[in-house]
C-alpha cells in the first residue's frame, strides 16, 4: 500500500484540495477517514447549490445528486465507525434530499435524451412525437420550482449546518463504535471484498427469466462497491486498481443503459396517462409514443439476452484474482 504524510488521527483533513473524495493515509483511524470523505462530499454538495438552484446546467444536479448517494452509501458502507444513532440521525434526512431532487433529474434526462428518443422513430412520427417534448418542458420547470422551495427550507438548511457541525467535531478519544479505532485500509479492504463478494453472488443468480428488479439490485450492489473503491483507492498501488475498476464500470455502463430503458418505459407509460387526460393532445401524438413505448421494450428485451456477456468478464477468474490478491490481507481466505 501507498504510504502517505501522517494525519491528526483526532481530526479529518479540510476538504479542499482534492477533488475527490478519497483518503490516502492507510494507518488513519477509520472514524477520522470516514469523516474526512464525508466532508469533501458535503463541500462538493454545497459547490453545486447555486447551480441547482439557477437551474442552468443540468450537470450541477447532476453532481448534487450524485454527492449526496455517495454520502448515504458512505453512511452505511463505512460500517461501525460512528454511533448507530448517528447514522439514523442523518441516513433519513439524506434519503429525503435524494428524493426531492429524483423527479427533476429523471425529467433532466428524459430531455437530453429527446432528440436521440425521436431520431429512433420512423418519418411518420418523428414530428407527431412532438407534443412530448413540450409536456416535458413544462414539468421539467415544475419540478425544479419544487426542488427550490426545499433548498429553500427550514428542513435543508438545518440539515447543512448540523451535518457540518458534526463532521467538523474532533473524533472522540475512546469511541464506542466498533470499528472507529481500526485502521482504515484494513475496514476498507473488508468492505470492499464483502461488496463484490455480494455482486457476484446476485449476478450468478440472474437467469433470462430473472425479474429486472434483481438486476436493479445488482445495479445498487455495483454502485455501492464503486463508491467504496473510489474512496479508498488512493490506499492501493493505481496501476493494481485501475482494471478492477474498469471491468466494474463496464458492467455499470450496461446496469445503468438497462435501468435507465426500464425508467423511461415507466415514465413513459405515466405520462402518456396523463396527456390521454388532455383533450387537446393530438391523436397522432399518442400513437408515436405506442411505437417508441414498444421500442423500448424491445430494446429492454434484447438487453436481457446480453448479460451474460456484460458479465463475464467482471466475474472472470482474472478479475476475482485480483480482487482477491488487492483486498485480501490473510492468507488461507476463500478465494473469490
């Protein structure tokens, strides 16, 4: 493992400087690490508020978002360094604010995805899909107002400053948690070899007759894993970690296609439901919608037939040995 300048193991580094949030120093105690990658999250969260707020790029959602699942997995990943009733003091009301912002980032996507989405259709429907696209706009626009009346709220607020607090507060002397004191490259290789461990097991399970729910829940275990590599990869050789992170994001790349067509078919059914109640929607409107709602689920149903390929080579005894050799400290250890 790397070896890196000592850190106050009372108190997490500030989180500037780095960009991500990650923790270098494998001897650091495991409550302080914790502390300092929540931080840096915190501070990515705050950098893209005003962004969110003005509501003119859509990357700065985007990355809000994407800050606040990585501080819920944090929280529930990084086990036994904190209090349990730390963890339920805050995991609730960061599940709350990835809720909130869920409806205008799906509508955020469905419209960069428009043009591509009506590229697919045949002539006759490309301009009759049309109507969509305003429908989109408009509930886009409504749910970014509701998304800044929350940031505008009691509740957010009050959740900023209290997390801050906490973060900020040195780490107790004798902690009662139960991993607080362990160093964290050793807490990190657990966690990390117990995450693939369980991906493995839920990808093995996943048949042609399989419910998509399940690769729903193969889709969180990756995330879950790559937050946890991405935290602590600074504590392994880079060279050694880069491919395990490559064959894990290659088959993120095919979860999250396959998530995103099964989220664009519900909302898509949603809202055809909804703009049927419209008596001024065109007819034609809603039957280009038919054929682009069949072709999603056709394009759905021919995903399901390549798993097996996207895979293979993540679950390669290539990629368990090195998971196995980069995460393993003991020897005699069931290999993965």
């Amino acid at each position: 493992m790397s070896q890196a300048k000592s850190v106050d193991p009372m108190f997490p580094f500030p989180a500037s400087g780095s960009a991500a949030a990650t923790v270098s120093d494998p001897h650091l105690r495991s409550d302080a690490a914790a502390k300092a990658i929540l931080l840096r999250l915190l501070q990515i969260l705050e950098d893209n508020e005003t962004g969110v707020l003005q509501n003119i790029e859509v990357e700065s959602l985007h990355d809000f978002r994407i800050a606040v699942r990585r501080t819920r997995s944090a929280l529930t990943q990084i086990k036994g360094v904190f209090p349990d009733r730390t963890v339920q003091r805050f995991l609730p009301r960061f599940a709350w604010l990835g809720q909130i912002t869920s409806e205008p980032r799906d509508f955020d996507v469905y419209l960069l995805d428009f043009d591509r989405l009506k590229a697919s259709l045949s002539n006759p429907f490309q301009e009759d899909i049309e109507p969509l696209r305003g429908f989109l706009e408009n509930h886009t626009d409504l749910a970014h107002a509701a998304l800044t009346r929350h940031l505008h709220s009691v509740r957010y607020r009050s959740l900023l400053v209290e997390w801050r607090k906490f973060l900020l507060a040195p780490c107790p002397r004798q902690p009662r948690a139960l991993n607080a004191l362990m160093p964290i490259a050793d807490l990190a290789s657990r966690r990390i070899r117990r995450q693939f461990r369980r991906a493995l097991r839920q990808g093995r399970a996943i048949s042609p007759e399989t419910p998509a729910e399940s690769l729903h829940e193969l889709r969180k275990t990756c995330k879950k894993l790559r937050y946890l590599l991405e935290f602590f990869r600074d504590l392994y050789p880079p060279e050694e970690v880069q491919r395990p992170i490559k064959h894990l994001k290659s088959l993120q790349d095919y979860l999250g296609e396959f998530q995103d067509t099964q989220a664009q078919i519900g909302q898509l059914q949603r809202i055809s439901h909804l703009m049927r109640r419209q008596a001024a929607v065109p007819t034609e409107a809603l039957l280009a919608m038919g054929v682009l709602l069949s072709q999603l689920i056709s394009r759905q149903h021919q995903m399901r037939q390549d798993f097996p390929d996207a895979f293979a080579d993540f679950a390669h005894a290539d990629n368990r040995s090195r998971f196995h050799q980069l995460f393993t400290g003991r020897r005699g250890e069931e290999k993965l």
